[in-house]
C-alpha cells in the first residue's frame, strides 16, 4: 500500500532527467545533441542556480516538449514512478495549461485549447496497475495576459473532476504590479468554494499580505516563520498549511543549507501552523519524496514524530483526499487485527505457534 501525499509537484519539472534525456536522444532532438552523455545532462539541469528567476528557466526548458501528443507519455511516466518508487497514493500535479498548447496558434485557440490539456493529463494519469488518485491544480502565472489567468479560473470551476484547485506561480517580481488582478481572481475563487494555494513569502519579493487571506494553502512560506513569526497566529487561525519544498531552496539559493528549515518547523508547531514536506520539482531536482523526508531527518532538521505529523497533515490539507483518513491509519488497522500481533508476551503461547 502507498502511503504518500504529494501536494506540491509541478509539471514542468516532474519528469526525471533520465526520462526526459532518452526522450530527446531518440527523438532526435538538437539537445540531445548538447548532451550527447547523459551525466553531463543532469549535472546541467539539477545544478543549483543562482535566483528564482534563474530556476524557473528550467520550466521554460521542459514546457515546450510537453505538447498534446507527448503528454500522455510524460504523465504516466511520472505517475508510474511516483507510485513505484515514492509510495505515493495522492498527488497533486500542478501546471500551467497554456505553456502546453500551440504556439502557432491565436491566443484565443490557445485558450481554448487548454481544456484539451487538462484532459489529456487527467487521462494518463490514471492506470489501473498503479492505482494513484492525481487531481491538477490549475497555476495562474505572473507573466501570462490577465484573460488566460482567468480562463484558467473558468476551467478550475468547469472541470472538478480532473481540477481541484487553482496557484499562483511564474516570478513574483511580477506579482507586486499585477496584486489587483490577482487578489480579484483569488478572492472570486474562495467565494466559489475552489480551493487555492499560491508562491508566495518564499523570496524577499513574495511578501504580499493582500493574498494571504486569499489562500486555502501557503505554496513555500518559509519567510512568515522565519521574517514574519507575528503572522503565524492568523495563518493558525485561518487553518492554512505551509507547503515546505526543502531541496528547492538550495537549488534557488534562498536558503544556505536544510538547517534553518528547524526554524520554520519548531515556530510552526508552537503556533498551531500544519506543515506539509513536498518536492516541488522533483525530476529536476532528482530528489524524490522519501528522500525530502529523509535528509530532514538524518540532519536533524525534524525527528519521527515531526515527520508522522507533516505526513498526515498532507491528507487532512489536500484539496480532493476522498476519505477521513490517511492510509497509514487504514494500514495500522490491518496489522493490528493480523493474527499474532501483540501475543508475542501471551504466557501461555508456546515458540511454535509464533513461528
Ligand atoms: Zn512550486
């Protein structure tokens, strides 16, 4: 049984850099050409880089490659995988439908055909021999026209069964500017019931306490504990979730090391504030979810019971979890009523019947 919940992983940056290598390799792509070996390929697209900005290229990079036609092979690659080798039963994947239409068409086609995207995703990323439940969530982009973010608002309320919520992404340099039109899209969406989350107080540039009201979930907002710790009691109060994405601070420079994410852990707790332990891009990153989990725990940033408590959060925070509990708890009820479970102490039991 998979135990996981994934509630932060894009798209854009979900496939693993092997895939995605052999993928340019035999279809014969000019980078393949670049990177005749694969090594030299992830050394380039798993280095750290020096800005948010800088990152976010790195979308830019694997977008165009994920059309109409290929989507179907890149979701259930990474859909496959999750489930193999994460343990992941629950995942929201999180992308910018416009980055995959055509570019050669009008923008109202483009628009238009974003709603053949969201179905070709929620399509592949189901497949009975690795039954994960993946639902999308829709990101609206800072360096989009205000008409696309809006459709994507439209399609998030259209499309439950394949959208369950709705993000704010791309550079937020660019989010200060645009604050109307974003704070009016976020707001129309909590009036309608659809769930949010957003990027923001991850960088000195994603400070905006306008959207944080807006937000079912925080996307990073590691800044609130560590700059702003007079803001936890109303994001407690507001029952928000930090969604914490470790490896993605190191790759963007925000953060030295993994060791001031203690901070953000033990400030949290104190104020009552769920924290939930994601990838963000966990291709691009090569880092998949056991091991977020694991380098927090071997260096001693949380300890086991921290852990246990992120993990359940995620299922009590996801937008479309279907049941009460998270499988973990399903699971202990199996065991625990397994014949031999708690008689090893029975005094009348002899060695034989144990074995
Ligand atoms: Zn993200």
């Amino acid at each position: 049984m998979s135990l996981h919940a994934e509630l932060h992983r894009h798209l854009g940056g979900a496939v693993v850099p092997r895939v995605f290598w052999r993928y340019l390799i035999r279809t014969g792509h000019p980078l393949a050409r670049q990177f005749p070996d694969y090594e030299e390929f992830e050394a380039f697209v798993t280095r750290p880089r020096s800005s948010l900005a800088e990152y976010l290229e790195l979308h830019a990079l694997v977008e165009p490659f994920q059309t109409l036609d290929t989507l179907p092979y890149f979701v259930s690659k990474l859909v496959r995988g999750a489930y193999v080798f994460e343990g992941i039963c629950y995942l929201e994947l999180r992308h910018t439908p416009f980055y995959r239409t055509d570019p050669a068409l009008p923008l109202n086609d483009r628009i238009a055909q974003m709603r053949d995207v969201i179905l070709a995703i929620g399509e592949a990323g189901y497949d009975p021999k690795f039954p994960l439940l993946m639902r999308q969530i829709l990101c609206m982009h800072s360096q989009l026209p205000a008409e696309v973010n809006r459709a994507m608002l439209t399609l998030a309320r259209e499309m439950p069964h394949y959208v369950c919520g709705i993000d704010l992404a791309g550079p937020d340099i660019y989010y200060a500017a645009r604050m109307d039109e974003l704070a009016g899209l976020f707001g129309e969406a909590r009036a309608e019931g659809i769930k949010t989350t957003g990027h923001v107080y991850e960088t000195a540039d994603g400070f905006h306490p306008r959207l944080l009201p807006l937000l079912s979930r925080i996307g990073h907002g590691i800044q609130i504990p560590l700059r702003f710790p007079e803001l936890l009691d109303e994001v407690a109060a507001r029952g928000q979730c930090l969604e914490v994405c470790p490896t993605t601070y190191l790759k963007t420079g925000t953060l030295p090391d993994l060791s001031s994410l203690r901070t953000v852990f033990e400030r949290c707790e104190a104020a009552g504030v769920d924290v939930i332990i994601c990838t963000d891009n966990a291709g691009l990153h090569n880092v998949r979810l056991p091991w977020e989990y694991e380098n927090l725990l071997t260096q001693d940033v949380i300890n086991f019971d921290q852990l246990t408590a992120c993990q359940d959060a995620a299922f009590r925070h996801a937008f479309a979890w279907p049941h009460p509990h998270p499988p973990r708890v399903l699971l202990d009820a199996i065991v625990s009523a397994s014949p031999g479970i708690g008689s090893f102490s029975a005094p009348n039991t002899s060695q034989g019947e144990l074995l």
